[in-house]
C-alpha cells in the first residue's frame, strides 16, 4: 500500500513539474504599430509651355498654354509593421 501511495505522489509531482517550470516574469511589452509605405515622385514633361495665335470673334488672340507634366510615383519603402516599446497592460 505504501508503494502504491508513494507511486501516485510521484506521478502527481511529475505531471505538476512542467507547469511549474513553464512560468516566467514579463521582461517587455510591444505594440505593433503600422507604417505605411514611402513613395518618391518624378515628373516628365509631356508638352513644353508655349504661346500661339488664334481667331476669336473676328480678332487675333495671344494664347499662352502652360507645360504640362505627367507625375510618376516611385515605390521607397514597403508598408510594413513596427515593434515599439510600450506600458505593459
């Protein structure tokens, strides 16, 4: 009896150790914060600025047309997420 009794406090402690073994202290806290993704702009000139003459309602006109530009967007960075350091809840 007292091998049975004393095989069973054995088991029970061995099934209880590693639950004992798997506890910690917090060190840090992290909150994951996004950050969006860099991009760069170029731009190409499509058309030169310039001036002409036109008719309009019988008279010549001076017409000035501006530049026009076309805008391209150039990916930097990738949107990614951020670990910082935060206040443990």
């Amino acid at each position: 009896m007292k091998k049975v009794l004393a095989g069973a406090i054995l088991a029970v402690t061995a099934m209880a150790a590693p639950a004992f073994a798997w506890e910690g202290q917090v060190v840090a806290c992290y909150d994951k914060v996004w950050v969006p993704a860099k991009y760069s702009y170029t731009k190409t000139l499509v058309m030169a600025s310039h001036t002409e003459w036109e008719h309009q309602n019988g008279q010549m006109v001076k017409m000035h047309y501006p530049a026009v530009y076309k805008q391209m967007k150039h990916l930097e960075t990738a949107g990614h997420y951020l670990a910082v350091k935060a206040p443990c809840k």
